[in-house]
C-alpha cells in the first residue's frame, strides 16, 4: 500500500505548494526577494471590477513561477452579487472554480470554500441545486435564489479533484485519496487569497458535504499545516476559522452500523423495513463492527479492510437498495435511475445546461473539454474507492483543528440513510479530544424556534464543536431546507449560539 502510493507521488507532477518552495524555510536572502516584490515590482491583481467579460485575464506571480490563474468575469446566474468564473492552474493540473461576491458587503464579509463530495461529484450540484445564488428549474431556466449563502458571504464552488466536472490535467494525471487532494486545495486557496488580496486575512471557513465529510478535515489541517510555511517565509498565512461539514461521512465505522437505525427504529421515519430482516441486521452489526474496528481502525490491513467493508456493505447496505426508498431521502421512493440522477432528475437538467455552448463560452470553459458534462467522475471515484481512502480516520483530524481553535459543525438533515444523524452523533460522541468530556455531556437541545413554530433541529455545542439537525431535511440540506440552512449558516458566521 505504501509503495503504491509513493510510486504513484513519483510518477505524478509534484502538485503542491512544495513545488512553488515554501516547503522548505526560506533563506534569509529569499525573504529579501520578497521584499523586493512589495516594494513594488509586483502589484497582485486585487481589483476584480477590471477583470473583462469576454476573455480570461491571466495573473501570475513571480514568487510562483508553476502556478498562476485564469479569471473572467461571467454574468450568469442572478445579477444580485458579482460573479466570476476559471481555472488556478497548478502546473499541469487545472482546478474550476466559480466565485461569487456577497450579496451583502464584499469588502467585509466572510469567504467560503464549498465543495460537494462523491467522492469525484461536481460542485455545480451545489451551486445550482443547493446554495448558490441561482438555481436552474426542471425546464432548463436560470432563477434567482433568495436563501443563497453568498447572502452574508463570499463563496467559491470548486470542482475537485482534478478530474471531477471542468477541472482537467494535461497530462490525464489523476488524484486518488484525499490527501493528494488537499495539497491542491491548500495551493488553491493560497493562490487566491495571494491574488485578490482585498480578502487577505478574511475569515475563512472550509465547507463541504456528503464525502466532504471525508475531504475538508483533511483540507483544512493542510490549510492549516501550510499557515506555519507561509508565516515562516514572511507570506500571510489564511485566517482558517472554521470548517462546516453537511451530511457527511468522517467516519465509515459508526456510519456502517447506524443504518440499522434509520430503517429498523423511528430514529428518523418510522421503520420502513421487515421485522425478520431487521433481525439479521441486529444480529450483523457486532461481527461488522469487530472486524472493521481490527482491520481497517486498531491497523490498517488493506485487504482484511475491503473484506470487512464489503461484507457489511453486503449484509448491512444490500436490504435497504431492494426498499426502492431514496437513500438521501428516507421519506420518499427514488426518483429516476440512481446511477444516473442520484434519485434527482433536476442533475441531468443541470448537466444540459452545463452542456450548452454558449454557457461554456460564458463560464470560460477549457476548449479541450469536449465530453458532455457529468455530475460526478467514475473514474475519480473508483481511484479513491481502489485506494480505500473512504475507510482511513478523519475523526483524528477534524480533534486535531479542535485542539487548535478551529471551530467545527456537524449539520445533518435528520431524513437522509447514506450519511444518517444518528451515525454523525455517535462519532462526535466517541470523538477523543480535550473538549469530549464537556461535549458528551450537553444534552441535545431545540434550536431555531421563532415565534411558537417547531424548531429547525437540535443542537449540541461545546468547546467549539457543533452538532446540529435539521428536521426533515435529506442528505442536500439547502436543497430541501433552504431558509433552515441559511440560518444555520448565518448562525455560524456570526458565532451566535444554537
Ligand atoms: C420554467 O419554470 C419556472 C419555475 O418553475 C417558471 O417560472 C417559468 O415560467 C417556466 N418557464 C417556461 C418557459 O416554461
Ligand atoms: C481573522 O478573523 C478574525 C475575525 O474577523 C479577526 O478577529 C482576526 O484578526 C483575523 N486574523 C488575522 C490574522 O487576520
Ligand atoms: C451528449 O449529450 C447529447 C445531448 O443529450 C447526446 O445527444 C450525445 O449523444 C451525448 N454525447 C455523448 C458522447 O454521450
């Protein structure tokens, strides 16, 4: 396993902020370059109004020769925020992102790194089903969102990894594990910040959904890792403050049991599966749970660790797929062919959409982009899946930003199966960090009632971590819930309590 993954760092281009230097501590003779660049042989590009409509403007800077950015100014979606779209190119590798200003104040407000999950799933999705500032309709049209997240904040949707939506490498190099992936995001956001320098030092908050359960631990401990370098060569480091995680899935071992519980128990919908197969089930979990907790936890045994996950998928996952029930939505049958809209018809809209020359134009697509768009990569899915990268613990990272005050929140829409509420408490529960004693102990509280309405969800905080429900929301929060969630949102950015 390990000489796998060494060869396959060989073989690719080295894609992180270790190619651009900063690895290593600077030289004082180094940090007099630097000097020489803010004395003004160099301005960064921090002015987004004179970015043009009709081409991209590239911006390099010379203290990252292999890295620069591809930027236009794109007016899609609604009109209410600014809008820009294109690519950070780390050598060879070319990132998507769509950018949006705050509908609120630009120059004040927080900024917010949202990715969907899959793992290999575009954040498009997120965007124009989820939280952005438009939606696209089942008839194709573009309309405004009112509850969109850019309502308080500055928010960038990115297509990651490489691979995943309009992101693509030039030589077909792929990502395979989060890891590799997060030494591009932490590239990522440095280089943005490093170039619209008017949000230098703006709080920033890591989001993500679904797999970024799995993705933005480990993102924003990079982020957080690659702080130390920068301060260290003289650059300004990200003011990390948060990271917001939705319905995700941190950790395969408590998630692969609680299934039992939103089928054969009212932890969610009433039980909507047989008696006699809930039994097995019960009967299932103790075996599962010892041989992931020995293969692929207490050590990392690749092989004992697919056999043991492919036999709870098999006992645990296999009963619920013949209910025909949407497992993002226990409330309700599958819309559609899963393999193809994910129960979610409006994906394929949002593909055709994506698919229209004229939007392509728009957005600054990369010609050498031909294929119809797809929602998520199958090819980036299997490599993660081949490299077994969901069973690793990102429970580890998200205690370690804990410990050095980063803020955590854990929000689940109590009707989604896949990645259930149920399975999310129990490891925010059994989680080992300073704070878990105190956490364990709050009991889970009503949060978001107004005025005699029915609360949104409960809460439980301490010590800077968060968990939260969202009553009758599936795996999509904003998608079903979109006041709820920007509540919640806004809840968060401004620290007030649940
Ligand atoms: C498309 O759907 C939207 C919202 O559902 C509706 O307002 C609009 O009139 C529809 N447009 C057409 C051309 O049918
Ligand atoms: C980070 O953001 C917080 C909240 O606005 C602010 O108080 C703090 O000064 C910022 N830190 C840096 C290093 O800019
Ligand atoms: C791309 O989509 C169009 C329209 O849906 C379809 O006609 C075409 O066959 C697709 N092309 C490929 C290569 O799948």
């Amino acid at each position: 396993m390990r000489f796998l993954r060494l060869a396959a760092q060989a073989i690719l281009p080295v894609a992180s902020v270790a190619s651009a230097g900063f690895q290593r501590p600077f030289s004082q003779s180094a940090l007099n370059g630097w000097d020489s660049y803010d004395e003004g042989l160099f301005t960064p590009f921090g002015n987004l109004e004179l970015l043009s409509e009709n081409q991209f403007t590239t911006l390099s800077h010379p203290a990252f020769p292999k890295h620069s950015v591809r930027i236009k100014k794109s007016s899609f979606c609604d009109g209410t925020a600014q809008s820009y779209t294109g690519y950070i190119d780390i050598q060879a590798r070319h990132i998507f992102f769509y950018f949006f200003e705050s509908r609120n104040d630009p120059d004040t407000d927080d900024v917010i790194f949202w990715t969907n999950g899959g793992p290999g799933c575009s954040s498009s999705l997120g965007l124009f089903m989820e939280l952005g500032p438009c939606r696209i309709t089942n008839n194709g049209t573009v309309v405004s969102h009112p509850e969109s997240w850019n309502s308080n904040s500055n928010i960038f949707f990115v297509d990651q990894p490489i691979g995943v939506g309009f992101s693509y490498a030039d030589y077909g190099e792929t990502v395979g594990t989060t890891e590799d992936a997060a030494k591009d995001m932490a590239a990522f956001a440095f280089i943005f910040f490093e170039h619209f320098s008017k949000f230098k030092g703006r709080p920033f908050h890591m989001a993500g959904e679904s797999y970024g359960g799995r993705y933005i631990p480990v993102f924003a401990a990079e982020v957080y890792d690659q702080n130390a370098r920068l301060v260290e060569a003289g650059l300004t480091p990200l003011n990390l403050t948060s990271i917001m995680i939705g319905n995700g899935i941190t950790d395969f071992y408590h998630q692969a049991s609680s299934v039992f519980d939103m089928q054969c128990t009212p932890a969610s919908v009433p039980p909507i599966m047989d008696i006699a197969s809930c039994v097995q089930m019960k009967q299932i979990i103790p075996r599962c749970q010892k041989w992931l907790k020995e293969s692929c936890l207490d050590v990392f045994d690749s092989i004992n660790c697919r056999a043991a996950m492919d036999f709870c998928d098999e006992q645990l996952g296999t009963p619920f797929g013949s209910t025909g029930y949407n497992p993002y939505d226990i409330s309700r049958k599958c819309e559609g062919d899963i393999a193809e809209t994910l129960c979610y018809p409006i994906t394929r809209v949002i593909g055709s959409y994506l698919d229209q020359p004229d939007v392509r134009t728009l957005l600054g697509v990369d010609p050498s982009l031909t294929a119809n768009f797809s929602s998520c990569s199958n090819e980036v899915g299997t490599a993660f899946d081949q490299n077994l990268d969901e069973y690793r613990s990102t429970q580890n990272f998200v205690a370690a930003l804990l410990e050095r005050g980063i803020r955590v929140l854990i929000y689940v829409g109590t009707y989604d199966w896949i990645c259930n509420w149920v399975g999310n408490e129990r490891w925010t529960l059994a989680m080992e960090w300073s704070g878990q004693s105190e956490f364990a102990q709050q009991k889970l509280k009503p949060w978001g009632a107004k005025d005699g309405s029915s609360p949104i969800g409960l809460s439980r905080s301490a010590k800077g971590l968060t968990f939260v429900t969202v009553e009758g929301a599936g795996h999509m929060v904003p998608y079903d819930k979109p006041k709820e969630a920007l509540e919640l949102v806004q809840r968060w950015l401004s620290e007030k309590e649940f």
